[in-house]
C-alpha cells in the first residue's frame, strides 16, 4: 500500500512489526528508512515523557508513539500502520477515524493473546473496524470468521465490507489486467486486491482525481524482504545457487510458503534443505507438517536475542529435530545450536546444489539479512583498502 501510494505522489510514512534488520527500519517515510539518528532522538523525548507522566508504557507502546510522532515532524499525507498483535487491544488502535482498514486472511497465531478458537482471533482482529469507515476483509476467511467480522461490522458501523472476490475484480479494469499478467502467488493476489483498494480510497482524500495507472506503477516496484525472497548466499557460504528465505511462522504462512515450494522449488522430486527457527509458543507440529517431506533435510537454529523486543525467545534447536524425527523426516537432521551462520554453512554442506529453504521466524530472517548486509559490508570496505 504505502508503495502505491508514493507512486502517486502522496507523501506516505509505514510503521510496520517487528522491524526487519535494526530497530527503526520498521518506520520509513517516502519508502526509506528513517535516520538512525532522527529515530533515537524521537525515542528519547518519547521516553521521557513516558517517565514524567508515570505511563509506564511498553516497549510496542512506546515505539507506536515514537513512530506516530516522526509522522507529525516529518507532515506525512498518509500513514500505512500494520497492527502488531491482534488488533482490538493494540497499540496501534489509537488511531479513531482512518481512512480505511484492511483485515488479511486471520489464522491461528499468538494464541495465549488472543484466545485459543479462531472466531476469538477474529474478534480481536476486527477490533479495528471503525464507525463510517470501509473495511476491506479477505473473502478466502473460513465462514465462522467472515460471520464475526460481519456481525463486528454490523455493531460498529463499518461500511463497504468487501467479502466477494468478484465485486473486488469488477470494480477497475487496470488491477484486472495487471494480475493477469502478474506471476503473483494466489495470497499475493488477494493482499494486491485488498491493498489497492484500501489504497485508493486513502489517495482520492488527497487527490480526488487519482488513477489506477499511478497506484499500479507502485504495486510493481513494490518489493518485501523476507517473503518469498530469493537470496544469494555466496559471500557468506560459497554456495552458487539462490535459497529461498521467507518468515512462514503460523500454520497458515507455512501452508502458503509449502505450496510455493512444492510447485516452483522441488525439481525432479529433490529434498529440500530446510533451516528452522521459530519462537516459543508455536504449535510446531502444525506449523512443520506441510513444510516437511520425508526426503528432506533439516538445519535447526535458533534466532538471536531480538533487539527492543526481550519477550521473543527461540524454540531450542533440538526440539525442532525431535518434531521434525515425529513427523517421520528421514533425511538428515542437524543441530546448529545459536549459530545461524553455522546453520547456513551445514545447509550448504547438507544441499550440495540441491534447494535450500529457510523459515519458520521473521526474528530467524533478520538474523539472516544482518549476517548477509554486514558481510556485505565487510567485503566492500576490505575491497576499497
């Protein structure tokens, strides 16, 4: 969304979660990051008035507010907000009249949260519908949910609750040719659609004479680490062929990044090398049983302490190889303890050409990034000397 809208001139600021590589990248203003600098300035006054004000706000709290804030000192048209955790009771809910919401497809995810049952999720996620405002909802959403969402709608006095696929295709004749001729995955679809949407109402507060053209242009340059991203992995392992690395961490992710897998990555009925770190809390069993085959091979790792965020913590590496042997996994399973780099080296080792796929955690994608940028880093600083 926030790349359309800055394809169409508009002045949009994001404020994601969790951040990808460092903790302020989760905010960026015209599609960049803002200044490390500006960002630990903001946050300090945001601090302190926390302090003086005895709010004892947390830790997504108070980057909400800082976030908020470089918003109003840097006089963005528009803000894209991603809720953090559910939405009814999140941070990011202070936000009383905008100007669209957006609801994904809803799966099971920090249960302890938001309760055990799917409809519950749903509850919390449409928590977030706002009197008078269009809400744009996935209509792929098991029924049981999309009847909460609707009745949610319903009491709250959310307008426009897109549910048909067909009403979203009709309405603009640009987004229907431009996915057909996308390569886009099905849920890539369906998140443009509801994007767009949510995206052009926001726009036409700007500019009521917006086109799809300029929105579009946007949805192309778009790009996402971490989701389906193609890595090259050489100056860190030697290894000459591309991996895929994406932050399934949900069963519904997982079901989503398996399909692509199994249609675009196994080749003649090759193993996939799997690297695997996930948080604690995870119903593991559910989140490993469409990503692994019995061929497969599997690198267990565990993520690094999460800056700004000390409640995140990884499954042990040693449990992962244990669901993985229940699950009847029959390659190899090696255990690189806290070593990511290590898991990269032993899955390259491991591969020997063949696929490599690592997942389960956006926290296991940072570390991923981190090693690859500040390696990257090194080599160009040693090649300048």
């Amino acid at each position: 969304m926030s790349a359309m809208l800055h394809a169409a001139k508009i002045k949009v600021g994001r404020f994601t979660s969790p951040h990808l590589i460092d903790r302020w990248d989760c905010i960026t203003i015209e599609e960049k990051v803002i200044d490390e600098a500006k960002f630990h300035k903001v946050e300090h006054a945001v601090k302190l008035r926390d302090s003086a004000a005895h709010i004892k706000a947390s830790e997504f709290e108070l980057l909400t507010a800082t976030a908020f804030e470089l918003f109003t000192q840097e006089k963005i048209q528009i803000g894209v907000v991603e809720v953090g955790v559910g939405g009814r009771e999140d941070a990011t809910n202070i936000i009383h009249n905008p100007l669209a919401t957006v609801i994904t497809k809803i799966g099971k995810d920090h249960q302890s949260l938001l309760g055990t049952t799917i409809e519950e999720i749903a509850s919390h996620k449409a928590g977030i519908m706002k009197p008078g405002v269009p809400c744009f909802v996935d209509p792929t959403n098991q029924d049981s949910v999309l009847q909460v969402l609707e009745a949610t709608a319903q009491d709250v006095g959310a307008n426009l609750l897109h549910r048909t696929t067909n009403h979203v295709d009709e309405e603009n004749a640009d987004l229907q040719e431009y996915l057909a001729n996308s390569d886009l995955e099905d849920h890539q679809r369906l998140n443009l659609r509801l994007g767009y949407h949510a995206a052009m109402i926001a726009a036409k507060h700007i500019d009521p004479a917006i086109s799809s053209p300029a929105l579009l242009e946007g949805a192309r340059r778009a790009f996402w680490p971490g989701r389906l991203q193609t890595l090259d992995l050489r100056v860190l392992t030697g290894r000459k062929e591309p991996v895929i690395l994406d932050g399934a961490h949900n069963a519904q992710s997982a079901t989503v990044l398996s399909s692509y897998v199994n249609r675009r990555v196994r080749i003649d009925s090759r193993p996939i090398t799997w690297i695997i770190g996930t948080s604690k809390g995870k119903e593991l069993r559910e989140l490993f049983s469409s990503l692994f085959q019995s061929q497969d091979n599997i690198v267990a790792v565990e993520f690094g302490p999460v800056d700004g965020m000390p409640w995140v913590s990884p499954v042990y590496s040693a449990t992962v190889l244990e669901v993985a042997r229940s699950l009847a996994v029959k390659g190899s399973l090696r255990n690189a303890g806290q070593d990511v780099l290590r898991a990269l080296q032993l899955a390259t080792e491991t591969a020997a050409g063949d696929p490599i796929v690592i997942g389960g955690s956006l926290y296991l994608v940072s570390d991923v990034l981190r090693l690859l940028r500040d390696s990257e880093c090194a080599k160009a600083l040693s090649s300048s000397a």
